[in-house]
C-alpha cells in the first residue's frame, strides 16, 4: 500500500468523521453560544444552566441528522470495503 492511498483514506476517513460529528457540534454551539449571552445579559453565573439546553439541541439535532449521518457512514463503509481488492495487490 502506498503512502497516498493511506493519507487518502485518513483524509475521507477524518471528513466522514468531520460530517457525522458536524450537526451535532454545530447546534451545541449555538445553543451554548446563546445561554452565554443570555447569562451575561443577566449576570446570572449559573455553570449548570448550559447542560440541559446543550443536551436536548444535541439530541434534536441526532434526530434530525440521523438518516443523513448514517447515510455517510454506510457510504464510507462501503468505499472501504470496495477498496480491499485494490489494496491486496
């Protein structure tokens, strides 16, 4: 096997990693983002007030992203194990 097909397969293996994780991170973010402005508006120095929030955005987001995050999984999945003849020569 040669050194680009290795970096190449850790490139499309990071950015299925990167598009799978994304949505998820993308609305804790923003949430989290929210309840920081919020608290510093009111001064409210809660450090508990930010888990709840953050944790149902993330399970929202796991709903409505699951058919696509799972679609890209199974498509790298696939491409992977479509490569195995390619690299046993």
């Amino acid at each position: 096997m040669e050194t680009q097909m290795v970096v190449a397969i850790g490139r499309e293996a990071l950015s299925a990693t990167l598009m799978i994780a994304g949505p998820m991170l993308m609305f804790g973010l923003i949430v989290g983002l929210a309840i920081s402005v919020f608290q510093a508006i009111t001064q409210i120095n809660e450090m508990t007030l930010t888990f709840v929030p953050k944790i149902l955005a993330i399970a929202l987001a796991l709903l409505i992203f699951l058919p696509w995050m799972i679609n890209v999984a199974t498509d790298f999945a696939r491409h992977m194990f479509d490569m195995i003849p390619m690299l046993a020569s």
